[in-house]
C-alpha cells in the first residue's frame, strides 16, 4: 500500500538524523540507541541499526571504544566525532527548514477524520 511505503521511507530518511543526535549526548552502547529510539516510537531492529553505525564510522561521524562488562563480553561504546558533529549541525538546518516547509504547505487544509472517530 502507498502509505506504508511512504512512511516507511520517511522513517529511514530521519533514522541517521535521530541516530547522530542520540549518539551526540554522550558514548552510548548500541542497544541504548535502540531503547531511545523505541521511546522516540521509531522501532529500529538490530539488524538495521547495526549496518547503520558500521557505515556513519566508516564515513568519519563515529567512532568507538571498547569497554569491559560486568554482565558479559566487553562492548562497543559509540561517540560522535567532530565530522559528526558538523553533520549533525547541518542535519538540524535541514530540519528546521523541512518542518517549515511542511507546516507551509500543510496549512489551511481541512481537517479529516477517520473512520472509526
């Protein structure tokens, strides 16, 4: 269906977005961005988020430390790295002008219900 495509696309189109912006609070390990991002409702599954950081390390946005467990095997801490924070900065200019730009073209138009309300 056309609306499930086209909200998934949305989705994955901010999902870098979100994801630099959680990492930029502090080192982070990998399954505390997914339980950020699950109360954000962006449901990321680890075999997407994973894939996702491998590739904003090799492009220079992150990078890691390892550190030792007292539950386990030692575990990836990731943290933005200055190119990531310059990235993210012009992620939050295109934001902004993305909201506006929606809010623009959204405004006036008349409401709809659904349904079953």
């Amino acid at each position: 269906m056309i609306v499930d495509n086209t909200q998934t696309q949305m989705r994955k189109g901010i999902l870098e977005y979100c994801i630099l912006s959680i990492i930029s609070r502090g080192e982070i390990y990998a399954s505390d961005i997914i339980g950020e991002l699950k109360k954000a409702r962006l449901l990321v599954v680890e075999g997407t988020l994973y894939p996702l950081l491998t590739r904003l390390k090799n492009n220079g946005l992150l990078s890691y430390v390892w550190k030792e467990s007292t539950s386990g095997p030692p575990r990836k801490y990731y943290q933005i790295t200055p190119a990531g924070t310059d990235v993210l900065n012009k992620l939050d200019s295109t934001w902004e002008e993305l909201v506006y730009a929606v809010q623009t073209a959204t405004a006036g138009r008349p409401e709809t219900t659904t349904g079953g309300e």
